[in-house]
C-alpha cells in the first residue's frame, strides 16, 4: 500500500490502485474489453456496493457519488482524497493504458498469495475449497504450477478429519458456560458471519461485523460491503440501543453510539 501525499491530498493513481488491490484481476479484464462509461460506472458499483471498511492508517468508504479514503483519524485526517465513479473509471482506464495498473509487482504478489494458500489451506468447507479453486485459477492464469504439496502436520490430519458437532442456523437458541445465546446470522465480512446475543446481559458478540466506529473488511473471499452494512442494520442495530457490543477487535461499544457516530452505517 502505497500513500504520496502532501498536507491534505493523496496520491489519487495509488488510492485508485489501494482501492482495488484486491480485486485488480478482475477490474483489469472487465476494463480492457468494450465498455461504454456507465457500464463501468455500475460495474464498479456492483464490485463494492455500498459501505467503507477500516484498515491499519486509513478508512476507505464508497457510496453511490464515489469513494473516499482519509489517511489517519476520521475527523482530523492527515490527508484525504475523494473520486467520483467516472473519475475512477478514467484513472482506471489511464493506469491500463500506461501499463500501470497491474505491475509485474502485482502479479508476483497475486501468485506468491495463491501459492500460500494452496498449501495452508485444507478442503475443510465452503469457503476454504472456494479459495483453493480460486487459487488454482490465478496460477493457472499465469502458467505457474503449484508447489508441491508439503506433509502434513498430526494436528493438521487432526483438522482435515474434523467435522463440526452442530450448525448454528439464524435465530437458533443455545445455552453455553451458563449463558442463554441467541444466533443472528450476520453475512458480509465473511458468507456465513454469525453475532451471538446474550439478551439477559443486553450484550452481543459480533467478532468482525462491527466495531468501535468502524465495520470489518469485505475483501475477503464471500465478502460483501453491501451485505455488511446490511446485516448491521437490519440485525445489530435493531438490538435495544444499551446493548453493549464486544467485537473481535478493539475496545468494546454499544448499538446506540455506532448508530449514532459509526461513519461506516450512515
């Protein structure tokens, strides 16, 4: 990730690369081919629907006008910059045409991260068989062949063979270590992303859904920023506003101030 900034600017050709650092493959192929503006314009839109996510140095946030990075605090950012979606478009379309886009940097990183993958994840679910395959596709869209598979570890044959005692489904009710739980299916930081609400002690779990004045990242394979956001809304924030919210991360909050001061759910 890389910020050039000076007082209050960023470099706006590396906040439209950070922007889509994950997802410069696919923004790369859709952009070569023939597209008119607007169907680019709801291409990217669809790719990140609505919602922001925080990461280590900078918020990101994007909406129907465009979007948003702030590099520091939220209120008194060291610098900040801002793309409608036909600015992003063309900077997109020039950092192609400049062979700028997607580097030989970005490549090697693309292929070093599925590479990793193919040999730390194990065929255990969903989700991790869909990143294998996608993994498989990234070295095979490179002509790159995988490494060769290294021995497992006994914990890792453990966990190969494990299977899961019970699936929580949304709603479901269960007692543990003395606490009453109730599950509120909560996709968008990951598919299958579940809160559990304690309502005798007005408290929720929600790990990576939300957080102290931020949300968690949709980058991730199943992730979705439209979904997120949705799922706050419609699952965390209709909770009584005193219930506390102890997330994966960070200090602890309640429904009524991320209501009230959370910028990624306005």
């Amino acid at each position: 990730m890389k910020f050039t900034y000076t007082c209050k600017k960023v470099s706006l050709n590396d906040s439209v690369k950070a922007y889509a650092e994950k997802k410069v493959g696919k923004l790369e192929k859709f952009f070569k081919e023939e597209h008119t503006e607007k169907e680019k314009i709801a291409f990217l839109k669809n790719e990140y629907g609505t919602g922001g996510q925080g990461r280590s140095g900078f918020n990101e946030w994007h909406d129907a006008k465009g979007i948003s990075y702030k590099k520091g605090s939220l209120s008194t950012p060291d610098c900040e910059a801002f793309l409608k979606w036909n600015e992003v478009a063309e900077r997109i379309d020039r950092l192609i045409a400049e062979g700028r886009y997607v580097t030989q940097k970005d490549i090697d990183e693309r292929i070093k991260d599925a590479k990793r993958t193919l040999k730390n994840k194990t065929p255990d679910d969903d989700y991790d068989r869909a990143m294998i395959e996608q993994a498989k596709k990234v070295l095979e869209e490179y002509g790159v062949s995988p490494d060769k598979e290294p021995k497992q570890s006994p914990l890792q044959k453990i966990i190969a063979k494990a299977e899961a005692d019970e699936y929580f489904r949304d709603n479901q009710e269960f007692d543990m270590a003395g606490i009453h739980f109730k599950v509120l299916h909560t996709p968008g930081h990951t598919l299958g992303g579940c809160c559990y609400y304690d309502e005798a002690d007005s408290c929720c779990f929600c790990g990576d859904t939300i957080f102290n004045g931020s949300v968690g990242r949709t980058d991730f394979y199943s992730g979705s920023a439209r979904a997120l956001i949705d799922s706050i809304q419609k699952r965390i924030f209709t909770l009584p506003p005193d219930t506390k919210l102890y997330p994966g991360h960070n200090e602890e909050t309640t429904v009524a101030y991320e209501m009230k001061y959370n910028p990624c759910c306005r």
